[in-house]
C-alpha cells in the first residue's frame, strides 16, 4: 500500500498448490473431452470415456463437473478467453476503422476454428447445439460493441439496430464455419470469411 493511504487493499491472491492441482486436472478433463469429441463424437461419448482418457477416477471427474455437458460449455469459456486475452487488445488499436477491427474479429474466429481441427468444430456445429443462442456470451458482446460504435461514428447505418446486424454477422460467420465443416476444410476457412466478410459488411453502411 501507497504512504497515505487508507482502507484494506488485499494483495494478488497466493496461488496454492491445490489449486495449480485442480487447474490440472480440469484441464486434463477438458483436454480429454475434446480428443474423444474428434473421435467418437459428443453424443457418443460417456462420462466413463472421459475419465479413462483423463487418467482420472469417476469420483475426480463429478468433483469438478455433473455431466459432460457442462464440460462442453466450458469449451465455450475457453474461447470467450481466448477474444478477451488475444483478441480485443487487437481490436483496441485506434487506428484501425470500425469495418477493420470486424473483418480482425472474424479472422481470429476462423484461426480459432481451424487450429482446434475440423473433426472438433464439426461436433460443434450441430442443431442440438443451443449454445449459438446464449445469451451474455463475451465474444457476441463484442461483436455488438463494435457494431454500435461503427454506427456511432457513421461507419453503418443506425436504420437497423445494433443487435440485429450482429446477428446478421454471426448467422453469416457461422454458415461460412458450416460450409467449410460439410467441405470437409477444402479451403482455407480464415481467407474465405475475411473476404466474404469485406462483401457482405458495405450493406449496412451510410
């Protein structure tokens, strides 16, 4: 604490060795998960899959999570990290135009996509999968951020609202994901989705 200052002012919280352990093994759960989501597919998979894969017993894998759904929602956390730590810093250069930090959103939402491999995204991208429509998703916030503020600054036009040229966005980006899934990754998904990106984002210009 600063000479002169006043109050409780708690330092960085000590980061024991159960938790590094606990960190671990979540991640040897989720890492798991995703192997046998490429192989044998979500609906397939069994919470006794898991934990054999993870090299943990049944008992560890309920400690953490109730059902292997819940491990998949956090798949989805992973990737809402992954805007906030890669992604927005990016997105905060000034100089950069509203419609360029988008098309940069986009791009990095491909990256994600194709790095985590085709089999993954393809058990992703099903009907059954609500998580599309959550709502408070991070990296959907903004998204929307950005579309108010390219509106804000006469970049797009205000005679649609903000949240539904966001949806428009992502309903377009996750049918692009779509085409490449059922092309079985015939071409470079991050190329195709800037590009048809930068065709699509004059329609909701001044």
């Amino acid at each position: 604490m600063k000479a002169g200052g006043g109050g409780n002012m708690e330092g960085p919280r000590k980061v024991t060795q159960r938790t590094l352990q606990a960190e671990a093994t979540k991640e040897k759960i989720i890492k798991a998960t995703i192997e046998l989501m490429k192989t044998i597919g979500l609906n397939n998979m069994t919470i006794k899959d898991i934990h054999h894969k993870a090299g943990i017993s049944v008992g560890t894998f309920y400690h953490y999570y109730k059902t292997k759904e819940e491990v998949f929602f956090e798949l989805y956390r992973i990737a809402d990290d992954y805007f906030k730590q890669v992604v927005v810093p990016k997105l905060n250069r000034k100089e950069l135009a509203v419609t360029e930090k988008i098309l940069l959103f986009f791009k990095h939402y491909a990256l994600f996509n194709e790095a985590n491999g085709l089999e993954y995204v393809k058990q992703l991208y099903s009907t059954s999968n609500k998580m599309f429509t959550a709502k408070g998703r991070y990296m959907i916030a903004i998204l929307q951020e950005l579309v108010v503020a390219g509106q804000a600054s006469g970049e797009f036009s205000s005679s649609i609202g903000a949240e539904e040229i966001t949806n428009y966005l992502l309903i377009f980006g996750r049918g692009l994901v779509f085409d490449w899934c059922i092309r079985e990754g015939s071409y470079s998904l991050t190329e195709k989705i800037v590009w048809d990106m930068g065709i699509l984002l004059p329609v909701f210009r001044q």
